[in-house]
C-alpha cells in the first residue's frame, strides 16, 4: 500500500537538499570547513576518535582530504606532530586529489600514499587513497592489486567494493550489456562472502547502476534511465528485490556511508517503477542526497533526484 504523504513542514525540510559528501556526519562537516581555514586541531580530534572503524575512517579521511587546502594544512599539521600517523594518512589522501586536479603527480601521491601505509600497516585508508588514483590513472592490474590490499586489512571495505565495482563495469566484454558481465559475478561474489549485517549486500544494485551508465555513455541505453528497459529485466528486478528486503531488516543504520546506498536503491526503484518502496527509501534519505547515482550518466543530480522524488512522494 502507499504511504500517505508526509506533513508539509516536513517537505519543506526535506527540500534542503545537501549534496554534501559528508553526509549526514555533522562533526566531519564541521571539521572539513575548520581545515579550510586552516584549523586542523579539529581533523585531529575526529581522526583521533574514530579509531579503527575502518569504514567511517576511509570515508572521514576522504571528504577532508577533498579540500583544495587540505594538502597544505595537513603538511603544516604533520611538521607540528611528524609521528602523528592521521596527519601523514591525510596528507596521503590529499595528494592524491591534487594529483587528480593535476596539481600533483601521480609518483608524488603514490609515494605519499605509501609512507602512510608503512607507517600505520593495518590501516586500510592509504591503500583507499591509491585505488581512488587507480581508478583514474591506473592499470587494471593495479586497480585489482591495490583493491586486494585493502580487502586484506577490512574484508567489507565499503567505499572500496564501489570503487572496484565501477572499474570492473567500464571494461567492455563485447557489444551491448552482457548478462554475463563479470561486474555482475564480482558484486554477487563480495555480496555472498560479507557478514550477514554488512552494507554489500547492496553490491549488486550498485553494480547494475555503474553498468547502466557506461552502457548509456556508449548509446547502448537511453541517457534518461527512466526510458531504459534495463531496470526491469528480471535480473534487475532480482538484485533490487533482494537488496531492498536486506534493508527492511538491517539495524545498521549508524553506517557511514549508508545514504550513498539509500541513494542507488532509491534510484534504482524509481526506474524500476517500485514507488512505494522509493518513497520509503526517499523519506530515510532525507536531506542528505548523493551526487551520485543521480548524476548518472551525465545529468543534473538536483533535477533528477527532485524529479525522481516527487514521482514517488509527490514533495517538491
């Protein structure tokens, strides 16, 4: 049955879209502005607290490492505190922004990336740092090698798992979509091999969203998902289905990454024309939108998250 529609002054709240990659993580959004203006005892104290919770490190290490300034400062942190190995892992990670806006090379962000790694050895954050530039600038081999460092140190590495899942649905095995496709074999693979609670079960969802948009880059389906076929092949269906009553169960609401899932299940249920169950998902969303999947494949994300909002709650 459809859920009623929320109050109005919850619309209008809602309508505040944040497409801010913190998330809802407030006391990272706070620290990544106060490292903007150059108070990096802020970074510190997170990092500091966020201990071995590999998840929510990668994630905080990453929006703060994102900052134009955040290589300068975090260089100006780790010359006050040189042992300090959450200066070095920042530094690591802003280097490699700056290699990827081209203010960096990528030997420089790859060295960086590794001292980070021998200096705190069970931390899988450095090795994030070089897939996100593998992702870029890599081979596969290296994607799949340095992927394989990370799974070795948190083995449901979510931010990774996404990571990889895009680099495997870019590689082309032969014309059109192939049912076949190992980026569907890959994200069924670390769905299976998770914990029971853990956030990959979502993989496969994910994996049929980064497929859709290489395939629509390349005229294969319609750039405006909403008249592609693809959401409603039963292998879509199945994986959606499937991933959708995992969240109905899971108790892992406090994950750090969980409104990027929300988003690609939201999405993917939209499309797939399963509106009662997107409104559910839009309504847990709330403010916190993600660039992508509604970026997908070359959209205005505000647009179509709005759009695709509005069809399933009928909110602005």
């Amino acid at each position: 049955m459809t859920p009623p529609p929320p109050p109005l002054g919850r619309l209008r709240h809602r309508d505040r879209l944040s497409f801010d990659p913190a998330l809802d993580d407030q006391a990272l959004a706070s620290a990544r502005d106060a490292l903007a203006q150059g108070r990096w005892t802020e970074a510190r104290t997170l990092l500091a607290a966020t201990g071995d919770d590999w998840d929510r490190r990668g994630h905080r290490l990453v929006v703060l490492a994102e900052g134009p300034a955040s290589a300068a400062w975090a260089e100006e942190w780790q010359l006050v505190e040189p042992d300090s190995a959450d200066a070095v892992a920042l530094l690591a990670c802003a280097t490699v922004f700056r290699a990827l806006r081209g203010k960096e090379t990528t030997d420089a962000a790859r060295q960086a990336c590794r001292v980070a790694a021998r200096m705190a050895p069970a931390d899988p954050s450095p090795w994030l740092g070089l897939l996100i530039l593998a992702r870029r600038t890599g081979t596969d081999e290296e994607r799949l090698q340095v992927f394989d460092q990370v799974r070795g140190r948190h083995r449901d590495h979510h931010h990774a798992h996404h990571l990889m899942t895009a680099c495997l649905a870019e590689r082309q095995q032969g014309d059109g979509d192939d049912p076949f496709h190992e980026v569907y074999d890959f994200a069924s693979w670390a769905a299976e091999q998770a914990p029971a609670d853990s956030p990959l079960a979502v993989l496969p969802v994910i994996a049929h969203t980064e497929r859709y948009r290489v395939l629509a880059l390349a005229g294969a389906e319609p750039r405006d998902p909403g008249r592609s076929a693809y959401w409603t092949t039963r292998r879509a269906r199945q994986a959606m289905k499937a991933a959708f009553d995992w969240w109905l169960e899971w108790e892992g609401e406090d994950h750090p990454r969980n409104k990027v899932d929300l988003n690609f299940l939201a999405h993917a249920k939209v499309h797939e024309g399963r509106m009662a169950e997107a409104a559910a998902l839009f309504n847990r969303i709330g403010t916190h939108a993600s660039t992508i999947p509604w970026s997908y494949p070359d959209r205005d994300p505000k647009k179509a998250f709005r759009a695709a909002r509005r069809a399933a709650l009928g909110s602005p």
